[in-house]
C-alpha cells in the first residue's frame, strides 16, 4: 500500500510539462499534474503522454498486488485507489504558505490513474471505458464530467460482470471508491458546474455550439429600445 501510494505520487504531468517547455504545471489553469492540464500547458502529445503514465502506474500497483497475493482481492482493489490518493495527494509536491507552513499536497484529479485501476482489474475494460470517457469529453467537453465519468462507467460495467458472476463483488468497490475519490478532488470543478461558470473545451462538439451562439449573438446584437 506504501509502494501503491508512492508510485502514485510521481507527478507524471509535472515532469513531462517541464521536459517539453520549462513550464512548471502547477501554475497553469487548474494547476492540476494530470493529461488534462498537460495538454494545456504542452499540447495534445503531452496530455496524451500524461495520461498514458498515469493509467500504467495504476494498472501496474494492481499487477503488483496480483503478483504479491493472487487470491487477495481486496488487495488488488485497494493498491489502485492508494495510486489514486497519491496522484491526488502528492508527497513530491507539498504546498506551503508565505509563512513557510504547510497548506496540503498538490496533484491531480485521479482520472487516469482510476481508468488505470479498472484495467488492472480487467484488462479488457479499457476498451469499454476508455472510449465512453473519451465520447463524454469531446462531446460535453467537459474535463471534470468525462472524468467523473470514468469510474461511473466502470461501477456500472463491474456490476453487471458481478452479477452475471464473472467478477468478485469486492472489485466493485474499487470503482466505487474511485468515483469517492474523484467527486472529492473535483470540489471546485462540481461548484463552477452548478454556478454554469466550469470550462468547456472549444473543439467539443458543446464548445462549438457555445462558440457559435456566442458568434451569431454579436453578429445580431439586440436593439436597444
């Protein structure tokens, strides 16, 4: 769990952002280390870049644990979701106030490092959520909805593996937690959504609906009376 945890923490965005362009990525956007602000920060190689890693390092402590304890499913459920808190909470990246006190641990969202566990889980399940999650994104355009998206997608294809008893049930905790996990990072994210303030990411099918409203209402502005 220690091992999972630290894995985790390696702010994988972080150091590609850095490689790339000498920016550092807690001072871009949302300051998250995750694909998302990668990609903002470097362009789509980065945050694709980012991702990958994040997804392996989750799906590698599940490996790990399988190889350490075969038959121990919790285990398995829970070395992905210590990835989870570590990419979230990194201990390579504490924050500090002026006064030299400490404020938190920096990270990401956990998106990719929970699509990481369920592959760990179930291989095969990446090439269900993986491409909903992605469906989500450049449709809503959205980041923080495609991510939360993520382990909704993957309780619900667990569940049904559950029942039709192809699965331990104690694995469905993992996207449980998981989805946890990310409601919580996403704070922020969940009261822009509410308020109607959250980023949309332009080339989404929604960014371009937005993109050309927005053009059609300068183009006929209303007159005054």
């Amino acid at each position: 769990m220690i091992g999972s945890y630290v894995i985790g923490s390696i702010p994988f965005g972080l150091l590609v952002v850095k490689l790339k362009t000498g920016k550092d990525l807690r001072g871009v956007e949302s300051g998250r280390t995750g694909g998302t602000n990668a990609m903002r920060a470097a362009g789509l190689t980065a945050g694709l870049l980012t991702a990958g890693l994040d997804i392996l390092k989750a799906a590698a402590a599940v490996w790990f644990a399988g190889w350490i304890s075969p038959g121990n499913h919790l285990l398995h459920v829970l070395a992905p979701l210590a990835v989870i808190v570590g990419h979230n909470h990194s201990m390579f990246l504490p924050e500090f106030d002026e006064n030299g006190r400490f404020i938190r641990l920096r990270g990401g969202a956990g998106g990719a490092p929970s699509m990481g566990g369920a592959l760990g889980l179930w291989a095969p399940s990446i090439l269900i959520v993986l491409p909903l999650g992605a469906l989500v994104f450049f449709s809503l355009g959205i980041a923080s909805v495609a991510t939360m998206s993520v382990a909704l997608f993957a309780i619900i294809l667990f569940s049904v593996r559950a029942v039709q008893g192809q699965m331990p049930w104690v694995d469905v905790l993992y996207p449980v937690v998981a989805e946890i996990l990310l409601i919580w990072a996403l704070r922020p994210n969940i009261r822009k959504l509410m308020a109607g303030t959250e980023r949309v990411i332009g080339n989404s099918i929604y960014g371009r609906i937005l993109a050309r409203r927005a053009a059609q209402a300068d183009q006929n502005p209303k007159k005054s009376s």
